[in-house]
C-alpha cells in the first residue's frame, strides 16, 4: 500500500484544511490565509527536522518567541531561523 503526502506529516491533515485554518484565524484574530498555512507548514518542517535530527536543531527568531507571548500579541512568522549543531567541516550533519 502506497501511503499519500499527507500520511507522512507530523501534523494530521486536518490543520492544513481551509476551514480548519479560517477557524483557527478567527479564534486567533488574524486576517491572511495565506500566512497562517505558510506557519503551519513552516512548523511542521521545523518538526520534521528535528524528527531526523533530535535535539541538534533548534527555532529561533520570531517564530520561536510566538511560542512564549500571550496569543492576543503573537503575529504569525512565515520564516523558519533554525540552528543546527553538529555540521561537519563540508556542511553536512553528522
């Protein structure tokens, strides 16, 4: 049995689903569609990544801090700054 993108994500397919992101919107105050996917998206690569890596990368920047500020002041980031630990001399992760 061949399994479908969806059945590889992290995240269940109902977050990525539109009317489960415009819920998501109103209860949250923001007003771009677009952004908020692009968030979700940017956070299950984040957890994909430390799937494969563990502990060796890490969210910084704005994305992270959203995590630590009340909701009614969270804006929505749509890049990913990671760091990465553990990268070899020609760029690859050990």
């Amino acid at each position: 049995m061949m399994l479908s993108l969806y059945d590889k994500l992290i995240f269940s397919r109902e977050p990525f689903q539109r009317d489960t992101i415009e819920a998501r919107m109103r209860e949250c105050g923001f007003n771009s569609i677009s952004r908020c996917e692009l968030f979700l998206w940017d956070l299950e690569i984040l957890l994909q990544l430390k799937k494969c890596l563990g502990d060796k990368v890490i969210l910084k920047g704005g994305a992270a801090s959203q995590f630590y500020i009340p909701i009614e002041a969270q804006r929505i980031s749509i890049d990913t700054d990671l760091l990465c630990s553990e990268v070899d001399a020609s760029g690859r992760f050990q």
